[in-house]
C-alpha cells in the first residue's frame, strides 16, 4: 500500500515542515556527491553508534540530532520525507511552526535514544529521519481521528484507489513496527537492519506529547471533501 494524500486540509503553510524536508533532501544530496570512504566517514561521525555514545559523553549527544537527517539511500530518504509531506503540514498546522519543531527534534531525540536502550553494545551507526517522522504520525493519529488516507494498491498491476481510515492505517504501522522490534531483539548488533525500537519511541512519544504541543484553540480540522472531491 502506497499512501498519496490525506483528506485533511491545513489551515496555514507548514514552513517547517517544508523546511525539515528540504534540509534532508540538501544533506541526501551531498551524501551522493561523496566516495565510498567519505560517506562511510560522515556516517559514522554524525550517526548514532549506540556503543559510542554511552561510552563518549555529552560530545555524542549531538549525533542524536545530526543522525535525523542522514539517509541511507534513495528508497530510505523518499519514503521517509514522502510520509513526513503527506502527515506533517497538519500536525504543524495544529502545533505551530515553532512548537512542531521543538516536537519534531524532541520525538528524533526520545526515538533514537530508545534504539540505543534497546542495543546498546550495537557498533553500527543508526541514521534517518524516521523517529522523528514516527512521533508526527503518533500525533496525527490523536489529532485528527476523523481522516482518511488516501492509498494505492495495486491490484494485479492495476491501480486500485482506495481511502482507509487514518487510525487503521497508522495503528497497523504502529502494531507491525512492534512486532518486528520485538522479533528484531533476538538478532545481534552486529547485524546491522532497521531501526524499529527508534520508530516505536518516536511513535509513544507522539501518542503521549501530543497534548502538550497542539494549540487548543485552533479551528477545527476539516475534510477535502466537504468542499469537493478529492479525485
């Protein structure tokens, strides 16, 4: 299933959103630009060694935010910004630029040092953007019960559009994250894979800091389709 839009209109310009989005996309390009040894020195600099953080102090800290906007290649940077494009406006919308910043980097934050609790002897360097974007759809899915995602499926190789409820869809995201990170603490962390423990962190702390970001006294959401179709 292939998300394409949600059936949420914004009331305002997500700047930051458009901004996040555009920083990693400037970053993914410059990894491109670099050799093989170069890139592997960036990313090892700049990502989340778990081992290495707990181990270096306060200067690893950093990597906790730098590793946010690191990519491991162009399936890893498009779905993760494409997500973050489709469900971030709004929650901005309903945040604030600034507050959705703040929530953003501190969702990055409590994602990846989840990782590192999970695994921490791992000397493998964790990167991406996708426990930051895992707490925008945790509270998009407190925000806005009401939305539908528009999704393509496809059906025998023909296009198959349908819209599924917002909560169903990232509730099943959520469950299937769970799962693999459960199956994932038996492997060792040398293996290297997804990071699943820093997209199921970012993901509860959307659920549970939501309330402390969203403006309460913003108009209410409203459908695409209460005015026209959305096709």
């Amino acid at each position: 299933m292939l998300p394409l839009k949600d059936t949420i209109r914004s009331y305002s310009f997500p700047a930051i959103n458009w901004l996040i989005i555009i920083a990693n996309l400037v970053v993914f390009l410059y990894e491109t630009s670099l050799g093989p040894q170069q890139l592997d020195r960036l990313v090892t600099t700049y990502g989340v060694v778990p081992a290495r953080l707990l181990a270096g102090g306060p200067p690893q800290f950093i990597t906790l935010f730098t590793g946010m906007f690191l990519h491991g290649g162009w399936l890893h940077v498009i779905s993760n910004l494409w997500a973050l494009y489709i469900f971030g406006d709004n929650v901005e919308d309903r945040m604030g630029s600034l507050r959705y910043l703040v929530f953003y980097l501190l969702g990055g934050l409590i994602g990846g040092l989840a990782q590192v609790y999970v695994d921490p002897a791992s000397n493998i360097p964790a990167i991406g953007a996708s426990g930051a974007i895992a707490t925008v759809l945790g509270a998009y899915l407190v925000l806005f019960p009401t939305s539908r995602v528009i999704t393509l499926v496809p059906v025998f190789f023909l296009p198959w559009f349908i819209e599924i409820p917002a909560v169903l869809y990232l509730l099943f995201w959520g469950i299937s994250q769970l799962y693999s990170g459960v199956l994932a603490l038996g492997l060792t962390s040398a293996q290297g894979g997804v990071a699943y423990w820093a997209h199921i962190g970012g993901f509860l702390s959307g659920l549970l800091l939501v309330s402390f970001f969203a403006h309460r006294s913003r108009a209410p959401a409203r459908r695409y389709d209460d005015e026209y179709s959305p096709w």
